[in-house]
C-alpha cells in the first residue's frame, strides 16, 4: 500500500462556508496560486450550484490551475452534477466530487429517503459524474454516524460505478480516533472492490479531535485527508491542514508516513488566508499561531539557547516562519526592499514594488524599526487586490472621556474630493459615520479587532472589521502605526469590496443577459 498521503485541500469550499470566512473572486483566486505553491494534491473550489459567485470562481480556479487537480463539489443530483461538470470542464485535473447523506439521521429527518432510495441515488449520481469526468470522488456524508453494512453497501455501489475516491467525513465532529479508524478497518475488511478506489477521510473538529481523527484515518488505511488552511470551516472548523502536515513530517519515523506539501510554504499560506479573511489565528494555534515558537519561559529559553532541540520538535524555518529580525530602515533603497521581500517568499512585479515602497518610507518616516511582520502587512493592506473606489486622503478624529468624539474625513474617488464631519461614542464610530455620509453606502458593524503586527510602541496595528451592508457582509482589513488611520481605512476596504461586488454582479447580469449561462 503506498505511504504517500494525498492532501486535498477545502479552504476555498468548505472553510469559505464559514462565518465571516468569505471571500471575492479575486481573493479566491490568490489563495488558489498560493495552494498550488504550496503542492496541494487537490484544491476544492467550490460548490458550482450554490450560486453564479461560486460558479465563477470554480470556473476561474479551473482556468488557472493547471498543476493541481480542481475539484467541484455536487449534491447527489443530477442539475448540481452538470452545473459541477460545467464549471470544471476546462480543468487540466478535473474531479467532481458528489456527496449524499448516509446516516439514519440524515436520511429520516433531512433527505426524506430511505436507504434504498439513497443507494439508487448514490448509483446514478456516479455514473453520471463518471460519464462526464474520468476521475469522480463519492463521499457518505455524516459517515461517521452511519450504520456500517449500510455504508459498506453504499460504498460498493460507489466504487461499482468508477468512483476512485471513496469520502469518509466526520461532517458533525462527533467520532473519537479508534472509532474512526475502526470504520476504515471495516471498510477494507468488508468491501470486496475497496481496492479500486482510495480511501479518504474528512473530520471536523467540533470535540477538537478532527486532527487526531484524520491520524487514525490514515493508519486504519485512508491515502487522502481532506482539511483546510488554520483549520477553518463550518462551526468549529476543518481539520488543519498544517497541523496533519506537519504531524506526518515531524512523526515520519513513527507514522511511517509523507506528503509532498511544501511545508516552507505553510506560514505564508495562513497568513494570507488570514488576510484575506480577517480571521486570525488564535497566538498559541500549533504550527502557524503567533506564539508557536516562542518560548517565554527562562527556563526553556536556556534550553533553546544550548540545543534548539530541548524544546524545539520543527523548526520556525521549517514552516517558512520568518524570523523577526530587524531588516530595513528609513535609508533602505527599493533593491533592498525587494530583495527582502523575495526573501520573505514574495516576488513584487513592478507596480507593486512601487506601492510596497511607497507604504514602506511613509512607514519608516513614523517608526524607526521596520521589521518583518511590518513588510508583510504593507504587502497584505498596502496591495490592493479590488479597485480602491474611495481612497482616504485624511482623517482627523478627537476623543477622551469628557467629550463626545467627532472626526472629520477627506475621502477621493474618481478625482474628486470630499469632506465630511461626523459625531460619535468615540473616535472609531465618528470616523466610520463621517465615511458612510459621504459614500452613501453606509454599514453596521459586526466586528473590530485590533492586533500590534510588531513590537514596541510604536508597533503597527492591523485593524480587522466585519461590516454588514445592505444585502451583504464583508470583511475589511489595514495596518498603520494610527489606530484611527488603520480603522478608517479597513472600513473603506469593506466599502470597497461592497461597491466592486455590486459592480461585478451588474456587470454578470448584463453579460447573462446577452449570453444567458444554461440552466440543467
Ligand atoms: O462535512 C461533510 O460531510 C462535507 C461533505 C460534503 C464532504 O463537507
Ligand atoms: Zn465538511
């Protein structure tokens, strides 16, 4: 059997269900180039029937990636399976992957349908998917919570009609690792064509054991684990992509097991996402969390000091952290910047370049110690990925605990200038009130989240907000050494996803309306 395990990766699909995790088709597509630099085996894009958005960006993910199999995932029907097919037919590697409930819960209370009626489903949906695409994984979902001759039935039938990927998931997190591990022991013990398809699990991590549970997966047989970046996904999320990654490297000798994952790439990969999102990891999150390498204590700082290994079981390096070292100053020239930054794992076009370095001296002209974590939040604020609709030229905003706070904002778009003052419980709530008067498109706030990016204090702070438009929600995010600058302009970057969003979505129409997408 071989020992190699494939990673399919669900960011784009499964995590980008959850809450406050969603992100535009431009964002989308950067994380689909950074997973494929990352080696992924298989990148999910998305859900292609849920909505055009998603249809699109599965579409344009299956245009560009061209090392990596694109998968597409479809509901156990026939329109969801040809929207699928629609969507991923331009894939150099496509695969789609349907699903249908299992369990006497799912079947009972959700799909009205009793087990046969859901092994014909099964039957003709495979045969479908495999009549359109040559490679088609099935997965059982809520499999964890199956009874095991029906899932073993289930299975065969999958297999029968050329699936070649056979799907375990743990969809509600309930499972524990023997357990787990037990049902793919029976799966391979019971199925009599098991070896025709590989085995794959996919757990979530509602009792925190999605990691262990894919763990048990693999040692009881499964040769893919599906899991997602910083572990995102529905309710308490996915299991973590880093986190199986790095407990196969680390454990090689034990599990006896490898992946061909670029682990350099993994902490440049989650800080995307987290920038993309605005969902940070918590500080002491395993493998990518703020803290992952940091040793506080005296004692294991002497440790460390006398033999990385005392308390060192991977290196920062390893995962591609980078190390905080001071690097640039207020006199350092573009070549150096760029240089720094292609250490850090990025190469700047020029018109980057320019904007990085732009960001960059104002930055140093405010704080004399430039270091990393600064120079990745230039590059992740700073280089905008949507059209800057309305660009902040100033914000001037008062407060204290004696005074109501006002602000005053000058905003530009198209050339063109406006100014507006505003009241509010503090600085932050004038200022936001100040924009949403003069750009007309104004929000509620969900969330605002503040966190320094580098040390001292003059630290830059990166502000995070969730705002909730009319028909919509988006995230936004900037970093300056000003909190009321940082929270100005993470407003503004939600108000313009908000308003390119809205341009994009007339744009489709009017394009449907002249070539309409068919409808299976
Ligand atoms: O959790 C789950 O069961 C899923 C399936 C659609 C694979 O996400
Ligand atoms: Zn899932």
């Amino acid at each position: 059997m071989e020992d190699t395990i494939h990673i399919f990766d669900t960011t784009l699909r499964d995590g980008e269900q959850s809450p406050g995790c969603s992100m535009n088709l431009e964002e989308k597509l950067k994380l689909a180039h950074q997973l494929e630099s990352l080696r992924v085996d298989v990148m999910e894009a998305g859900f292609p029937i849920a909505s055009d958005g998603d249809f699109e960006s599965v579409r344009q993910v299956a245009r560009e990636i061209r090392s990596v199999t694109v998968a597409g995932l479809a509901r156990a029907m026939e329109k969801d399976i040809r929207r699928c097919w629609e969507a991923l037919d331009i894939a150099a590697k496509p695969r789609i992957h349907t699903f249908i409930a299992t369990s006497d819960i799912h079947l009972k209370f959700k799909l009205k349908r009793s087990r046969d009626q859901v092994l014909e489903d099964t039957v003709k949906a495979v045969r479908l998917a495999r009549s359109l695409c040559d490679e088609v994984e099935f997965s059982a979902e809520d499999a964890g919570r199956s009874d095991l001759d029906y899932l073993c039935q289930v299975v065969e039938a999958a297999i029968a009609e050329g699936a070649a990927i056979i799907n375990i998931p743990d969809t509600v997190g309930y499972c524990v690792p023997e357990e787990f591990g037990r049902i793919f022991t029976v799966l391979r013990e019971r199925v009599p064509n098991i070896g025709r398809a590989r085995l794959s699990c996919h757990c979530h991590n509602d009792l925190g054991l999605a990691v262990a549970n894919s763990l048990a997966a693999i040692r009881a047989g499964a040769r893919q684990v599906e899991c997602t970046i910083n572990g995102i996904g529905e309710r308490a999320g996915n299991a973590s992509l880093e986190e199986i990654v790095m407990a196969l490297r680390v454990r090689r000798e034990h599990l006896g097991f490898s992946t061909v994952i670029q682990a350099e790439e993994i902490y440049k990969t989650s800080h995307l996402l987290s920038n993309l999102t605005g969902m940070m990891v918590q500080a002491n999150k395993a493998v990518v969390g703020k803290n992952a390498f940091a040793h506080e204590a005296g004692i294991h700082q002497d440790g460390v000091l006398k033999q990385a290994l005392t308390y060192e079981i991977m290196t920062p390096q390893s995962v591609g952290v980078p190390t905080s070292n001071l690097v640039l100053g207020k006199h350092s020239g573009r070549h150096a910047l760029s240089k720094r930054y292609m250490d850090l794992g990025y190469t700047l076009d020029k018109k980057e370049l320019d904007r990085a370095y732009m960001l960059f001296t104002k930055l140093a002209d405010k704080k004399k110690n430039i270091y990393d974590e600064d120079l990745l939040a230039i590059i992740h604020d700073g280089i905008r990925m949507i059209p800057e609709r309305y660009a902040l030229k100033y914000v001037h905003a008062t407060g204290g605990n004696q005074v109501l706070a006002s602000a005053t904002v000058k905003l530009s778009k198209d050339n063109e200038f406006f100014v507006d003052t505003a009241l509010g419980c503090g600085p932050v709530e004038a200022t936001y009130r100040a924009i949403d008067r003069i750009t007309g498109v104004p929000g509620r706030l969900l969330d605002y989240s503040v966190r320094s990016v580098s040390s001292g204090k003059d630290a830059v702070g990166e502000v995070f907000v969730h705002v909730h438009f009319e028909g919509s929600h988006f995230t936004g995010k900037a970093a300056s050494s000003d909190l009321v600058d940082a929270s100005a302009r993470a407003y503004l970057n939600a108000v313009n996803k908000t308003i390119h969003a809205r341009e994009s979505a007339a744009a489709r129409r009017e394009a449907k309306g002249k070539h309409p997408v068919p409808q299976a």
